[in-house]
C-alpha cells in the first residue's frame, strides 16, 4: 500500500492537459509537473504554450507542448498520434480542460454559429479526447481522466444558456464514461469550479455591477483562483483517488451549498 507521501506521487506518468496556455489548465499543470509527471500542453496555438512550458522546465519538471484546436478531430488525431511517436503509447492521465464560452446573453438571443463552436469544444472535442484516451489507456492497462465542467452544468448561470446546458452534457458524459470504463482501470471524473478569476470568466469578474449581483451567493465572498482548482485535480488524477470514480466535484466556494 501506499504511504501518504506517495499517494500524490505522479512521477513516471504522462499527462495531456489541454487548453493548458493560462487559467485552470496552466495551473494543473505546473501542478502535475510540481508532482513528477511528464506533462503536455495543449491549446490552440504554440506560442502561447511556450512560455508555461520553458517556466515548468525551469522549475525542474518535465513539460512539452502540442498545438491542438480543441473542436478539430483530425487535429486532436495528430495529438495522440504525436504522443504514442514521443512516449512509447498514450497518456496515463487525461485532463479536458479546454473550453469556450463566445456567447454571454438571452438565450432567446444565441446565435446558431456561437451555439456549434461551443458544442464542438466544450462538449464533441471532450467526448472525443475521452475516446482517444481511453481506448490508449485501456492498453496500458488504465489511467485517469478528468473532465472539466462547471457548476453551471448543475444550476445554469444567467446569460450562459448554450455554455451551461454543454456542461451540464459534460457532467452525464462523465459519469457514462465511469460506468463503461471502469473495469477498464479507467478512473474518469469531474471538477465543477464556481466563479474562476480567468479569461474565460472575464465577463463575470470584470463587470463590477454582475460581480456584486454574484459575490453575496458565494459563502466564501469571492472568486477563486485557478490555482485553487488545481489541488482537486491532482486528488482525482492521483493514486490519493483510486477509489473515486464517476464523481464530479464541486469546487465553488459553497455557491451550490
């Protein structure tokens, strides 16, 4: 059995953290590196991944970087097949972090194109990376995947209608993939954040008036940071959660208390 020392121990293990070039994903993965994986970053364009690579080297980890739209099959193909090349087979940890949100307003409002690219990232690229994974992993002989959705997929945030309902698919995604895969060694679960302080977020924490209309249903009083989602990662990624599985944990400062 493992000691307490060695349940976070992630060294040896390759970890594919997409949209990994700032917010959540940049965080898991200079915390993933911070704990001995092998991690690969992901996002749409390669520059943007080069400064948090060289900065997780530098720091001592191990870190490479893949430039993958998040909604393009044939590019996250390529994605995997580079990693089988690079790695002798595929990642034992999958985090599918990636996501947009192009429309914030009335949902009697959504514009159809907006309503397709949120589909095909938050919700058709993370059904895909979940098959690409799983079936390397069921080679290997298991790993760990975990979706990124949000809390908006368990109770809609007001003008978010086609980004919620994508997270709320997340969520049953997640838990379908627990109940197929498991007796695969497949671990697949899902971090719900609350209100994030990040780009995507922007809307949200950068507009005083909405700001003050969400803060008071925060029993913490405030945004997170992305930092501070990436400890429940690593507990769900990690031998420290072997036994979880098919859960989607809310990390939200008590908004959904």
């Amino acid at each position: 059995m493992a000691t307490p020392s060695d349940l976070f121990d992630l060294s040896g293990r390759v970890a594919l953290v997409t949209g990994s070039s700032r917010g959540i994903g940049e965080a898991t993965a200079r915390l993933l590196a911070a704990y001995g994986a092998h991690v690969i970053l992901s996002s749409r364009k390669a520059e943007s991944l080069e400064p948090v690579k060289q900065s997780i080297i530098e720091a001592g980890g191990k870190a490479s970087a893949i430039a993958c739209h998040g909604g393009n099959l044939e590019q996250i193909d390529a994605l995997y097949e580079q990693i089988v090349q690079e790695h002798g087979g595929g990642p034992d940890i999958l985090v599918n972090n990636a996501a947009t949100n192009p429309y914030f307003g009335h949902i009697l409002d959504t514009d159809m194109g907006a309503f397709d690219k949120t589909v095909e990232v938050n919700l058709r690229g993370y059904f895909y990376h979940c098959v690409k994974a799983g079936n390397l992993m069921k080679e290997k002989g298991g790993g760990a995947i975990l979706n990124v959705a949000s809390i908006n997929g368990v109770r809609p945030g007001q003008m978010q209608g086609a980004y919620s309902i994508t997270k709320g698919a997340v969520i049953n995604m997640t838990k379908a993939f627990a109940k197929e895969c498991g007796n695969l060694g497949i671990r697949v679960n899902a971090l719900l954040p609350g209100l994030t302080d990040t780009r995507l977020a922007s809307a949200l924490t950068q507009n005083e008036e909405i700001l003050n209309y969400v803060l008071p249903s925060i029993p913490l009083g405030r945004p997170a940071q992305p930092e501070e989602m990436a400890g429940a990662v690593l507990y769900l990624v990690s031998d420290a959660g072997s036994y979880t599985t098919g859960t989607c944990l809310n990390v939200d400062g008590g908004a959904l208390t």
